[in-house]
C-alpha cells in the first residue's frame, strides 16, 4: 500500500530563531525562587531559559529545610555545555552558595568576550537563613562584580557590600554610586523592604543614567522569589536587545505586574510570571511602574 504523496503533505515552516539567556542559581524545591523563577521569567518573555544549578535546596515559601552545593566542576560543565551549543545573549547569576563555585563563575566570565552577565548577590533567604559565606561574598565583590554589567542588591545586601544599612532613597542613590564607583559596574539597588514608604522604589545608576523606578508598594502580598525573577526579567530584555537602563525599566513592569497578579498555591502567593511583559504583548491596566530621571 502506498504512502501519502509527500507534495500534497503541509510543509512544516521554518522555526523561529530567539535568543537563550542563561541562568546560574540555586535550584528551589517550592518553585518560587531560584532556578524555577528565573526559568519561568525568560518563558514569559519569549526567551530560551538555560541553566546551570549551583545547589540544590529543600525548601517552600516559608522556610529552608536544608541546602546542598554542587561540585564546582559540574557547575563549570554546565555553564560550558550552554555556550557550547547554546550561547547565550545574556546571563545572570542567583545564590552562588560557596566560594569555589564564585571562583569558578568567575574565572569562566574572565575568558574572552561574554554576554552581559547580571549578578543578584543572593545572601540570605527572605525567611532569614544564610545562604552564602562571609568568603564567597569577598570573592564575589572581588573578582565576579568587576565583570558584571549589573549588580542588583536588596537594601539588606547593599548594607553588606557597603558596610553600613540603608533607611531612605537618598541613601540608596549614594549607594548605587558607591557601587558603581567601587566595582566599576552598574547598579539596581532595590528598595522594596525599604520601612514606611507608600512605592516601591528602585534606584538604576551606570555612570551616566540614574534613573528613580517606583511602582505602588502593595500591601498584604508577601511573594516569594521577586528578586529572582526581577534579575531574570532583565537578563531576559538585554537578550531581547534592549539597553541596559530600558532592561531595567521593563523588568520593574514585569515584577510590579507579576506582583501584582499574584495567585495562592498551597494557601501561599506565588508570582504570575505570565501577566504581561511579552514582547508586543499588551501590559496591563494595574497603575504600574513609574520612571523618574535624575540629573548627574
């Protein structure tokens, strides 16, 4: 018996080439965080999602359970593997765990020419477990953030880099200086914890542009994993060609929507990192993030 005439078979069209962005993180047994957060960011986006697990945790909203690194060379491997056959556009690196795996991070970024690299200096987990020794966060400040094109510490994280806590705007404006001005990289520094204000308010400055990110802070929503999927969403709009301060502009959309639209899984809120935020996809009509501009 004959087969079907292959010329009247439809023709499979050609698949669409889009960019990969990478992320090297801690993997998140709950889903919210990590790895599973920042996979999901690139998804929402239209971006191929790459990843190199730097540990495994046991953990849901709530709580750490316990955490277990992997061996730095595996690490390496993966990080390999990727630009091998997958070179990413851009990456970003989430909770590093210890000091050989920042040193190999590092020492990867530092050969020849490599995509925009995000660093979100993951310490401690927003339940307040420690999640990164005293010695990496000095090889990291030392030798990875000089190689970043941004850092995006938390008001908590940026007490640690700095040296000293941070209780107002204008204070995270001097830090996003002092970042940059130290590491030679810019800076978000973020301000969401930040007690008593109304906004949610971000700090962006490279040298040359300092932008002022606010979006209505909203209250009784405490989600897990904003800074993940934040520093995802950036990684994603650099793969996507954006410049780096209208990156940040469009990732502060994305996380104030995903905030914003955020559902309860297991009686927890969880991200909607499906809200908006895709590329011609309409955002939507929460009042959202605001941009403001200052002068040099």
């Amino acid at each position: 018996m004959n087969g079907p005439d292959p010329s009247t078979l439809p023709r499979m069209r050609r698949p669409q080439n889009i960019p990969v962005a990478l992320t090297i993180a801690g993997s998140d047994s709950g889903g919210g965080a990590g790895i599973q957060a920042d996979l999901k960011t690139f998804a929402s986006l239209g971006v191929h999602g790459a990843s190199a697990v730097t540990c495994v945790t046991a953990q849901g909203p709530r709580r750490v359970r316990a955490v277990q690194g992997c061996d730095p060379k595996i690490v390496l491997q993966q990080i390999e593997a990727v630009f091998e056959e997958l070179p990413p556009a851009a990456a970003k690196t989430g909770l590093l765990f210890s000091l050989p795996i920042v040193r190999v991070v590092a020492g990867f970024f530092k050969r020849g020419k490599r995509p925009p690299l995000i660093v979100d200096p993951v310490m401690v987990a927003t339940c307040g477990t420690r999640l990164l020794a005293s010695s990496a966060v000095a090889a990291m400040k030392s030798h990875l953030f000089p190689l970043a094109s941004l850092v995006t510490p938390n008001l908590d994280e940026a007490a640690v880099l700095l040296g000293r806590r941070i209780g107002s705007v204008e204070e995270m404006r001097v830090a996003a200086r002092q970042i940059r001005s130290r590491y030679g990289c810019a800076a978000l520094v973020k301000g969401g914890h930040l007690r008593g204000g109304r906004e949610a308010v971000d700090i962006f400055y490279d040298g040359k542009t300092e932008l002022l990110l606010s979006a209505p802070f909203l209250k009784g929503i405490a989600t897990h994993g904003t800074g993940c999927a934040y520093s995802a969403a950036i990684a994603g709009w650099l793969a996507l060609r954006c410049d780096l301060p209208r990156a940040v502009e469009r990732a502060k959309q994305y996380i104030t929507d995903a905030i914003a639209g955020s559902a309860a899984a297991g009686g927890n809120p969880v991200l909607d990192h499906f809200r908006g935020g895709r590329p011609g996809k309409a955002a939507s009509p929460l009042a959202g993030a605001r941009l403001g501009f200052h002068a040099k």
